[in-house]
C-alpha cells in the first residue's frame, strides 16, 4: 500500500460534496498526507482536495430534456479527466453518486487498470434497473449507504459493503431546536417552516415558483408564521428574485447554505425529493415532499419506476409515512394544505406526529455507523489487493 495514496474523486452536486468530505476525513485518519482531486465542492476542498472542476458542474435535473442541453459540455469534462487520469493513475478512483457521469468513467479506468470503488450505490430497487449491468462493468466496489443494497447487489455480481450512512452520523439524534432558532434570529415560540426547493439551478425554474406561492397561502392561513429558506450559495441570487416576483421577499427569511440549521430550527418542512428529504427524518421533522419537473423527464421517469414511493423517507419506511406530491399534484394549493395539517398537528402534538418522530428515530438507528472508518477499511481493502 502506498504511504501517500493519491485518489481521484468525483462528486456531483451539494450532497454529493457533503457525503465525500466525510469520506475524506475518514480517510485522512489512515492516511494523514494523501492526496485528493479531482471533481468536488466547497466542503471537499476544506479536507484539503484539489477541485480540478467544481461539483456544481456536473448538476443536471430530470431524466433527459435538461441532460441533453448539458451533454457536450459534461462530455467534454468527462473526456479531459479521463484522460489526465490515464496519464497519471490514482491508487483508486471514487466516483461519489452522480452514476451518469461516474459509471461511464469508473469503466473506462477501471478496464485500464485503476482500481475503481462506487459510493452510493445507484437507486436501481426504484428505478433504473438496467444500470446493475453498467455497475458490475464500472465498480470493483460498491459502498452502500442503504443496509439491504449489498444483498441485492450480490445477487448480480458485485462485491458491496454497508457502510451506513454519514449523515447519521452527524446529525443529532435529538436535535437542539432551540439553539438552532437562536443561530437564526428566530423566536422560540410560535410556528417555524423551513422551505427547501433543491440544490440544482432548474429545480428553481420548475418547483420555487410553486413553493413560494404555497408559502404565501400559509402565511395567509397563519400570518405569524416565521418561513426560512436555506439557499446553496450559486442559487441564492435566483431564489431571492423568484421570492421577489411571488411577492414574497418581505416574507420569506433566506439564508446562505445552513440546510442543518434550519431544519433543527423549524416544526415542519416543505422539501424537494432528493437526499434532503432524508436529512429532515434524520431531524425527525415532519414534511411535505414535493417536486416538479420538465414534462418530458417527468414521463420518462414514471416509465421506470419501480416503487410506489419518492421521497426518500417514504421508501426506507415502506409506506406514505410523509406525504408526496409529484407534477401536477405540486400545485400551491395542494401543498400549502398539507403543510397546513402538519403544523396543526404539530400545534396540538398528535399521535400522528409522535408516530412519525418514532418511525424516523428507528431509521436513524438503522442508518448510523462509523461511515468514514467502514468505507475507508474498505477503500484500503480495495488499494491493498
């Protein structure tokens, strides 16, 4: 084993950047002096990884309308680091979710030699599963986040590790909301709704409107409402003016980043589907998931998938344990009601709320573990064969 292993990463969007700084820090516990490049965000970058391109590059939304108007560009990413990476191996290369673009790459430098482990393993018990093919060519490891995806995975072929996953680790399991509202300038008492419209620039285009006119709803209903929106740093810009144009600007408190924050501070949420959806059970906040997209993707989508469910949560728990409401069913007047049965309940603490609290503590329970030391005996595992 090499005493300063040099690992090639990428990692697409914010969440995928949160769940490689993690990994990197595990990994610097083995290996103080490695060093990491490749594709990363900001919190790769304060583990001391060398970002060659930023994540955010590599963000797309829906299935094919908004991927074919990135296609050359993300090609042309893909093809440069393919090449600088053939010109001087990694010990390994990790490709940190995003599958499109990893799967494809994880292949080509794994047919040249380079050994190749795939950290989240690509959703295929939802949808997608033509791709267990693509990762059995591409990943000589998989390292699973879900505890009943190495099983599945075997199945096929391919050599996987539950390694939990590493938001529960560092997510509180009872989380101080109070603190939380004091860091934001927010009251103690009365209700708070913490509004999260996605990481990817055309979830602004097709889910903000729509949430912010819900918003207005709410307030209608509950004018002293207190609504917090934590906005990823590229988007704030966007999501003020869409704030703005719903005539919701004095209304709506945005925030740099702080997604954590804001969720231990509010009672309820109303969220995108996508890792953050997970992150509010992991708060054990009750939520309304919605989402919206092109209608194009949106039908490619449905054909694919495997599973009543959308939103994370609901998947894990096997049952609508939170509501969802997808398309044409994301409408202001929908989800502003279902946000308004949360905070009633909230309000008044129904069993309802206490049954969720108890569902999410016990998937906490399932999904924590020692993420960064499992994932990174592993990656030595894969570095020493």
């Amino acid at each position: 084993m090499p005493s300063q292993p040099r690992i090639a990463m990428v990692a697409g969007e914010a969440s995928g950047d949160l769940l490689a700084s993690l990994l990197l820090g595990g990994m610097r516990g083995l290996w103080p002096d490695l060093q990491a490049f490749g594709i990363g965000g900001p919190q790769m970058a304060s583990q001391g990884f060398d970002a060659w391109w930023p994540s955010d590059r590599l963000a797309v939304h829906g299935y094919s309308v908004e991927l074919l108007r990135r296609l050359v560009e993300l090609v042309r990413i893909r093809h440069q680091l393919r090449a600088r990476l053939l010109a001087a191996p990694p010990s390994v290369f990790i490709g940190v979710d995003a599958p499109d673009f990893n799967l494809a790459l994880e292949t080509d430098l794994r047919a040249a030699g380079t050994r190749t482990v795939h950290f989240v393993c690509p959703s295929i018990w939802a949808w997608r599963a033509d791709r267990v093919e693509k990762i059995r060519r591409a990943a000589d490891h998989v390292l699973c986040i879900f505890p009943f995806e190495p099983a599945l995975l075997a199945k096929h072929g391919i050599a996987a590790t539950y390694v939990g996953h590493p938001l529960a680790a560092v997510i509180p399991r009872e989380p101080d909301r109070a603190a939380a509202r004091a860091r934001l300038g927010l009251p103690q008492e009365g209700p708070v709704l913490a509004i999260l419209p996605g990481s990817r620039s055309a979830e602004v285009q097709y889910i903000t409107p729509a949430f912010f006119k819900a918003a207005a709803l709410i307030r209608k209903a509950l004018p002293a409402i207190k609504m917090i929106v934590p906005a990823v740093p590229a988007l704030q810009e966007r999501i003020t003016a869409c704030a703005r144009d719903c005539g919701m600007q004095d209304a709506l408190q945005i925030v740099t980043g702080q997604s954590h924050t804001v969720l231990a501070a509010c009672d309820v949420t109303l969220i995108a589907s996508g890792t953050a959806t997970l992150e509010a059970a992991l708060f054990k906040r009750p939520m309304v998931i919605g989402y919206r997209m092109h209608p194009v993707s949106w039908r490619l989508m449905r054909r694919r998938q495997l599973q009543p469910w959308v939103g994370l949560p609901n998947i894990l728990c096997q049952d609508f344990v939170v509501p969802e409401l997808i398309q044409d069913a994301a409408t202001p007047e929908a989800l502003a009601a279902a946000v308004l049965e949360w905070l009633a309940a909230c309000q008044s603490r129904s069993d309802r709320v206490t049954a969720l609290q108890k569902r999410f503590a016990a998937l906490h329970d399932i999904l924590a573990r020692n993420t960064s030391e499992l994932a990174s005996d592993a990656i030595r595992q894969i570095i020493e064969a």
